[in-house]
C-alpha cells in the first residue's frame, strides 16, 4: 500500500515536526515526509528534515506581495513534491481562505491547547491565568477560521501547583508528539470521516495512553 506523501510547514525548531519524522523513520507508518517547507531561513526544522534525508525548501513571506501570492508559491511547491496532506508544525502564517479549502480535509495542525479553550498565542500563560485544572494540546483539521477545525485527537495533562508556563508548556509538548503522528496515522488510513463539523474514526480501537479520539476506544 503507497505511503500518504505529506509536506510539513513550519517556521522555527520543529519539535513537532521531529516527532513526525521519527512516526515516519518506521517501515509500517503509513505516511512520508515527503517536502517542509519553512518561511523562515534560518529555522532548526530544516536541519532536523535535512538529517532525515527529507527534502527542504525555504520560501520567505517576505519576498511576496500579499499572503495570497506567498500562499500560492507554497500550494504550488507541495503539489510539485506530490504531496497528498499537509501538516502545520509551529507554521506561524495565516493562510488564506483559498489556500485552506483547496486542502480540506487533508491539512491537520495541533495547537497547545485543548480546543476550543485557548485559541491563539500565549495558551499556557492564558490557562495559568485563568486557573484550570487541566490542559493539553489538540489536532484538528485546518479551516479558515483560526484554531477553529474540527478535532481529530486531544491530549490533557494537570496542571501543577507552582507550575509556570514553560512548565506546563513543556508537559504539554511530550502529549504534542504523541498524538499529532497519530492523527497522521488515522488520516493516512483513510479512518477520518467528517460528520456535521465532527470528525469520526472508524475503528477506533487503539490509541496512545492519554490521547482522546472520537468515538473513544
């Protein structure tokens, strides 16, 4: 069976996309990094796809007149790699509505949060503030609006007396890398169903201790 081609945008160290790579390294997994792509020269994320063996290309917002015209360079570089899926590892770019739509149901993202709570920046110190007792990290689908898709896979973890954000971000990130490779995996086996703005997994009967799908295994 062929390997879901998948390109991973970034914008900085690519923790997440490191996990990917890692899901990616197993014979079995039934995706491939096949391009990431970063708006930023310098990130350490194409130095970690380099050292895999996964090819990179940068492609600087900058240069371009308009997130329209930067989003169809990048829409034409991932479909030149023939890539099938798209993944947001810390891509710090809104994307366009047009961009959006000619991936849906094919571009995921995880944000450090348990969605809908916490849209945007700044989540762990917004959830220190506002007092929780847990929080986590979710992937959704991407869709226009921001943080705003439906969820695919989400992870909680306590939050700690005494814990700063970087405390909590950091427990946070360790359930980042679990469930973003497997939503990946969901997706490449084609076990995702949209539903009325739900995602379904059809045979959800195995998941990574901590991680939350729908309907729970």
């Amino acid at each position: 069976m062929a390997r879901l081609k998948t390109a991973v945008l970034i914008s900085g160290r690519g923790s997440n996309l490191q996990a990917l790579l890692d899901a990616c390294a197993e014979p079995a997994f039934p995706a491939e990094i096949a391009l990431v792509v970063s708006n930023v020269a310098g990130a350490y994320g194409l130095t970690r796809a380099e050292r895999a063996g996964v090819p990179t290309l940068v492609i600087d917002h900058k240069g371009f007149d308009g997130r329209a015209a930067f989003d169809q360079a990048v829409d034409q570089a991932i479909r030149a790699a023939g890539c099938e899926a798209v993944c947001l590892a810390g891509f710090m770019r809104l994307l366009t509505p047009d961009f959006v739509a000619g991936w849906h149901g094919r571009m995921l993202n995880v944000h450090p949060s348990l969605l809908p709570a916490f849209k945007g920046l700044h989540t762990h110190e917004r959830a220190l503030e506002a007092g929780v007792r847990l929080h986590g990290c979710s992937v959704h689908f991407v869709t226009a609006d921001l943080d705003a898709g439906p969820i695919v896979a989400q992870a909680a973890v306590p939050v700690l007396r005494g814990d700063t954000p970087d405390d909590l971000g950091a427990r946070v990130l360790v359930q980042e890398h679990r469930i973003y490779p497997l939503a990946l995996r969901l997706l490449a086996e084609g076990r995702l169903r949209l539903s009325g703005g739900v995602v379904e997994i059809d045979d959800a009967t195995r998941a990574p201790e901590s991680a939350l799908v729908n309907p729970a295994p």
